[in-house]
C-alpha cells in the first residue's frame, strides 16, 4: 500500500474518506452545527504519559504516548463538572488513536474503551494507515481550541482543532522520517458526539473532520 506518508497527509486521506463517511454520523447531526455559547476551556494540560485514572467510580485505562510524541491539549479545562468529562474523555479518544499508532496496535483496548460500536472500525482502520506501512508518529501536535456543550438530546457536542505542522511519521524498519507539511489543510478541525455510556464513559458516537478550518 503507497498511503501518504505525511502525517497530515495521511490524515488528509484516511480522516476524509473514512473518518466523514464512516464514522456513523449524519448531516443533520448536533455535531455538524457550529457551536454557539459553547463552554471552552480556561487552563492547559500536558499529554505526557497519564496514570488510569477512575471517574465517577470508572477506572480509565492507562494511555502512555512515547518519549518521541507529544500531545499538548491547551485550554482544556471547563467550571462545568458535566463539560470537563466531555472534555476529558474526548482528549483521551484521541490520545488513544497516536498511542495505537505508536504501539503498532489497531485493536487497542482504549480505543475501544472511548469509542462506540458505530467509531471503532473507524478508528481502527485510520490506525492501520500507519501501522500497515510500519510508521510511528513523533513530534508535537497542538490540539486547542476546545469548544464543549450539551446538546437538547443530552448529547455531548466537542468542537477542537489539531495542528500536525510539528509532527512527523518515522519508518520503524528504514527509520526514513517525513515531516508534515507547513500548510492550512494541516491544521484540522474535529468535531465530535459523545454519549454517555451507562458507565458512566462518554464515548464518542460519531466523528467527522475539516481539514484547513483551523487557523
């Protein structure tokens, strides 16, 4: 498989082609709509390798990103205790998917803690654009921007922006590295719905991606 080898460009393929069309959401969908008075954050994370955490009584499972790859989740903190859980398990969704990606695992056990039914074989198949090539991912991402609210249905609504233009894949057998490009498309927007599961995990129920709609 010749998949682009770029970061963003294989984002760019595989986010639009499958993450869109895929990903079990739909054009009258909450999460489609622009997000008005919506909550956003007010401090910053790091993603460095996280311990579980337990939640509402929930144990998370440990997610650990390589010494290689950074993940900085700015502004990702809400007053509102319902919205930072939203927050919280929607940064780990994705923090999920680059662990995948460097552990060579499509089939991670947190990728499908934090995702449904009708995301998993999406995320899963996203992974494998890397993984079949054997490419890992390092650098920097910049994820912000985070725009978070409940929608009437009850719905988490999860607006936030990546920026990959730091980021780079790097060939596990050849260890050849292409750098993402420095381009608007490389900034992309995610926007997900998360439901919340009876144990209390807000999963994500639908994903789709613009990319360039960041600046």
């Amino acid at each position: 498989m010749n998949h682009p080898a770029r970061l963003a460009a294989a984002v760019l393929t595989a986010t639009m082609a499958v993450l869109t069309t895929a990903c079990g959401s739909d054009g009258g969908d909450s999460s489609s709509d622009p997000i008005k008075g919506a909550g956003s954050g007010d401090g910053k994370t790091s993603a460095s390798p996280s311990a579980s955490t337990s939640q509402g009584g929930v144990k998370r499972p440990e997610i650990t990103l390589s010494r290689d790859f950074q993940a900085d989740f700015e502004n990702w903190t809400n007053s509102d205790p319902k919205l930072q859980a939203i927050l919280n398990d929607g940064r780990e969704e994705l923090r999920s998917k680059y662990a995948a990606i460097i552990e060579a695992n499509p089939d991670s056990d947190a990728v499908v803690f934090y995702n449904s039914d009708a995301t998993q074989a999406t995320a899963r198949k996203w992974i494998r654009q890397f993984t079949d090539d054997n490419d890992s991912i390092i650098g920097k991402v910049r994820v912000f921007d985070p725009q978070v609210r409940l929608s009437d249905t009850g719905s988490g609504v999860l607006f936030y922006c990546v920026d990959e233009r730091q980021a780079s894949t790097k060939n596990r057998k050849t260890e050849k590295i292409v750098r993402t490009p420095d381009k608007p498309e490389s900034l992309i927007q995610y926007r997900l719905r998360l439901d919340k599961s009876p144990q209390g995990v807000w999963k994500t129920t639908s994903l789709t991606t613009v990319p360039g709609a960041c600046s």
